[in-house]
C-alpha cells in the first residue's frame, strides 16, 4: 500500500512577515511538514544566512 502525502502551505506570507527575515539571520524550521515555508524562507537568505 502506498500514502500518498499532499500538503497546502497556509498563511506563508503573514509567518514570514512576523519573523521579520534578516538575509544573514539563522533559521530552524523544526515542524518542516512539506517544507513551503522552509524553501521559502531559504529563499529570503543571504549567502551568510542559515
């Protein structure tokens, strides 16, 4: 039997406004589920951001 997973990134654009994302800040998604707040918070990073 195969799961099938699909997931629906809710309310990424109010979360990454209340991080208030510096490019050289350092970052854990610990929750990760299907990672669209993960790739898009990588995505606001500098090359000295983590």
């Amino acid at each position: 039997m195969t799961k099938e997973f699909h997931h629906v990134t809710v309310l990424l654009h109010e979360t990454i406004d209340m991080l208030d994302v510096k490019p050289d800040g350092i970052y854990v998604d610990a929750t990760l589920g299907g990672a669209g707040h993960s790739e898009y918070l990588l995505s606001k990073l500098s090359e000295k951001g983590h």
